[in-house]
C-alpha cells in the first residue's frame, strides 16, 4: 500500500495534465473507471505475481501497466467545492482545521510580563490554554519584525503544540501579511533553543516549578501530553518570570542569566531575555524545516489538484495571486483518500482465489 501510495501521484499528476477537453463546468461532474481496452492480457501476466509477491504490488505494476488508462480515471476535477469526483464518490481538498486567535491572545505576543503573571489578566494565551478541542495549525503573523518575542513565540508554539495538538504554524510577513513559510512547532521550539538555549532552561524551570507543587495530581490529561489548564498557565506565567531581568527569585529551579547580551526586548518596566523576530531571521534559524509550498487558489480545481500533486510536504498553503494566505490544505490526507477510492476500484479486478490462470 504504501509503494501505491508513493506511485499515485506520478501518475494521477500525467492524468490529470493528459485529460480530456475541460466539460461544461455547469453539467454534473462525475468521473467513471473505464477498464483497459483489453485488460485480460496484461491482467493474466500479473496474476501469478499477485500470488508470489502480495496485492499491495501488484497494485503498483496495475497502476503502471493501465497507465494509459488512468487519464479516463481522473477526466475532469470539480469546479466548484474543491471536490473532485471519483466513480461518483466525490473527494474534497482536505482544509486543516486552524486555530483562532483573537486579539485578546494575541496581545500575549509583547505584552508586559508583570500583567500577563498577574492573576487577574483576562487576556493573553492563558484564555486560550483553557479552551477545550485540537486544531491542526496556527496562523502567526511576523509583521515587519517588531510583531513577536523570541520568548514568547518559544513558549507559544510549545504550549499550542502541548494543550491543542498542533501539527503546523503558518507564519505571515511584511505590512501587508503575506504567506512566509510552514514549520512544525517542534522545528521552531528547537530552533529557537538552539539560538537562545536560556528559553529552554526556563521552560524546564517553569515545568519543574508547577508540577512540583502538585505530587500525585494527575497534571497530564490527554493520550497527546495536554496539560491541566491551571497547570498549564503557572507554566506560562513561571516562564515568562523565569526570563525577566531582574525577576525576584523563587519557584524551581528560578529565573535564568543569559551568558551573554544582546539587544532585549524592554515591555514597559521589565526588560525580557528575548529579541523580537523578523521573517527573514525566524527563515534562517529554522533552515530546511521552513517549508514554502504553494498551490495558488484558482476556480479550476483541477489546476490546484495538480499543483497540489506536484507538492512534496504535508501541509501547503493555499494562497492568492497576491501571495496572501487563504487556507492550509493537508496533501497526505488528499492523496491517501485518492489512493483508497482507486485502490478499491483496482480491487474489482483482483481475481479471487479460486479464478484460475
């Protein structure tokens, strides 16, 4: 299954760029499985094999001997929907389900630490932490460098990552946000460890410091490493204490001294252990775990459906002509679901065990 699954895209990409003619985008789509003209003959050839070195590869050479075939498979992709319509049974660009953000969160991104620890805050990522359900991305936006903390983006992504599962974080830039690049939130949080190592000593302060007040209380509540939100926001609030200068001691472990100096962030009366970020240095520190695939939104779906195959990662972002971002679109899911719907059409041609050669 998975060499069909490597295979499929190669060839669905040839189909979908040799189809037939595009239909009248206003009669109904439906694509029918049309059989090789003579599809006994290389069938025969094959049925030994199928015995000797199992289905899943027989898929493959399938999918290679009708290739000839497989433009009539894909003929036509919807035009409207995202939906492409496979023997009937219709498949829809997979969007990821993206976190929102509200402006309260978001003032968390340069907000004075002393308001943020203070229990009475209302705003910040604490409101967040204790909202209940996953999301597969975030949508972060740099602006022109003075948006983000270094600090405060590492205990970001960690904590979306720990308290909402998320898989991916969608970064924006320049004064009109426009579509930087994907990462993984593991990718940044060790990225910008590795650059400023200080943020994650006072993270495993932080940690320390919450759960050791705690013995026996069940502080991780989800298969996924989710936190109890109290939990979660003492983590938050000792982080950010942990990285001021100049921030009184206490807790465990208790607040860091960079060894060396650089140009802090001051926040009103406190100055932070962090730098602020723009695209350009967040691109380098993250290196090759900076992914820019782009499919460019467009009312043909089978254009975006090619591009989309032509895509390597998991996650690309779909934009517009102007490269601002629209929506993330998850391509293993896409291609798997495609793989499934012409894995079971194959499967009608599978003989069965008693069909002699």
């Amino acid at each position: 299954m998975r060499a069909a699954r490597l295979l499929l895209p190669l060839l669905l990409l040839v189909a979908i760029s040799n189809g037939s003619p595009t239909q009248d985008q206003s009669a109904p789509t439906r694509i029918d499985i049309t059989q090789h003209s003579e599809p006994r003959d290389p069938w025969d050839k094959m049925t030994g094999f199928a015995r000797s070195i199992g289905w899943p590869l027989t898929v493959v050479l399938a999918l290679f001997l009708f290739r000839n075939s497989i433009n009539k498979i894909v003929e036509h992709v919807g035009s409207t929907g995202g939906e492409i319509s496979i023997a009937g049974l219709g498949i829809k660009l997979p969007y990821a389900q993206r976190a929102s953000i509200d402006d309260d969160v978001l003032l968390f991104k340069s907000a004075d630490p002393i308001t943020i620890t203070n229990d009475s805050a209302k705003t910040t990522l604490l409101k967040m932490l204790r909202d209940p359900g996953t999301r597969e991305y975030v949508v972060i936006n740099l602006g022109t460098g003075k948006e983000w903390i270094s600090s405060r983006l590492f205990i970001f992504a960690l904590m979306l990552q720990r308290m909402k599962s998320i898989r991916a974080i969608v970064f924006l830039d320049g004064s009109v946000p426009k579509f930087l690049g994907v990462a993984n939130p593991d990718t940044v949080r060790w990225a910008l460890a590795q650059d400023q190592p200080w943020l994650e000593q006072a993270y495993l302060n932080a940690y320390a410091s919450s759960i050791f007040y705690m013995p026996g209380a069940s502080f991780v509540v989800s298969k996924y490493g989710a936190l109890d939100p109290q939990v979660a926001e003492n983590v938050v609030r000792n982080f950010l204490q942990n990285v001021r200068a100049n921030a009184p001691a206490g807790g465990f472990g208790g607040p860091v001294v960079p060894p060396e100096t650089r140009d802090w962030v001051v926040l009103g009366t406190s100055t932070e252990y962090g730098t602020w970020l723009t695209g350009a240095e967040l691109q380098k520190l993250v290196g090759e775990g900076f992914h820019k695939e782009t499919i460019v939104a467009s009312s043909d779906r089978k254009t975006e459906a090619k591009f989309l195959l032509q895509c390597t990662t998991q996650y690309v972002a779909r934009v517009n002509n102007n490269g601002e971002f629209l929506s993330l679109v998850d391509r293993d899911a896409f291609v798997d679901e495609l793989t499934s719907k012409l894995v079971s059409r194959l499967e009608l041609w599978r003989p069965s065990k008693g069909e002699s050669t």
